[in-house]
C-alpha cells in the first residue's frame, strides 16, 4: 500500500528489514546483493554514471575499511 493511501512513509531502512523479514535466511543475503545492484542501476538512471560509481566505491570502501572481525 502506497503512501497516499494511508500508510506512514517509512525510511528505507525499514522497507529493507521488512523485506528481508519475508525471506528466508538462506535468501537474505541474495537479495541484498540484487538489491545493491538496482540500486546501483537506479542511481545512474537518477545522478548519472559518475556518481553512481561514487556511491558503489565509497560503499566498497567502507566494506573493506570495515575489516574482518
């Protein structure tokens, strides 16, 4: 249901966790990585090729910042 029919808008963070709470755990992780690649898509369909390279790289980057534990 959209927003103009009467749901609150939610943050994407919320669309994401709703979404990921509907598929099983060996699903999740699929999902997101088909999930970053629409993203990636839309954005350069929205900002164009240049920043949606940014975006990808600075998301790769603080991945690997991240480290393993």
């Amino acid at each position: 249901m959209s927003a103009a029919m009467g749901e609150a808008p939610r943050d994407a963070g919320s669309v994401v966790a709703q979404a990921l709470g509907h598929r099983t755990p060996g699903d999740r992780a699929q999902f997101l990585k088909e999930l970053l690649a629409h993203t990636a898509a839309g954005l350069v369909i929205l900002e164009g090729e240049r920043a949606a390279s940014e975006a990808v790289y600075r998301l790769a980057d603080a991945v690997v910042s991240r480290g393993r534990p």
